[in-house]
C-alpha cells in the first residue's frame, strides 16, 4: 500500500523536473506588454521565497499567463532541506 505522505525532497525533484521540461518550451513576453504589474510580481515572488525559507513548502512553480502569452514563468526549490534556501531552476 503506498502512502499518502510525500517526502519534500520528493517534491522538490518533482517541481524541478517538471520546470526543466516546461521551460524549454515556454516563451514569455515582457509582463507588462500584457498587462500585469511587476510589482505584485515581485511581491508574489517575494511571498513564494517567503512560504519556502519558512518550511511550509519545499518550492514553486509559478506560470501566469494572459491574453494567450506568458507573462512569467519561474521556479524555485530547495537546495538544502536544513536551511530550505529557494534556488531558480
């Protein structure tokens, strides 16, 4: 029987690898030709680090799209599970 528990550095190859394989084919454009403000991105990326560096979760992946073009494609993972220190993939 396998268990429902899955392991943070399980996780984190999983986002990892999935990232690597997506961002060879994702192109993104300049996020503000599209509309979005880069400060609320920087503010999500800043509360994604946030989320990582205090354990309650091992990364992330984040892909916003709009008007049919992706506007950011980023990643983070963990490189040290001790210190939960978020590195870009």
């Amino acid at each position: 029987m396998l268990s429902n528990t899955i392991t943070a550095p399980a996780v984190s190859f999983l986002c990892a690898t999935v990232a690597a394989a997506a961002r060879a084919e994702i192109t993104t454009v300049d996020p503000v030709s599209i509309g979005l403000d880069t400060n609320k991105l920087t503010a999500l990326r800043a509360a994604l680090a946030k989320e990582v560096a205090s354990d309650c979760i091992p990364g992330a992946v984040m892909l916003i799209p709009r008007q049919g073009k992706v506007g950011i494609f980023a990643s983070g993972r963990v490189s040290d599970t001790k210190k939960m220190r978020l590195i870009n993939v």
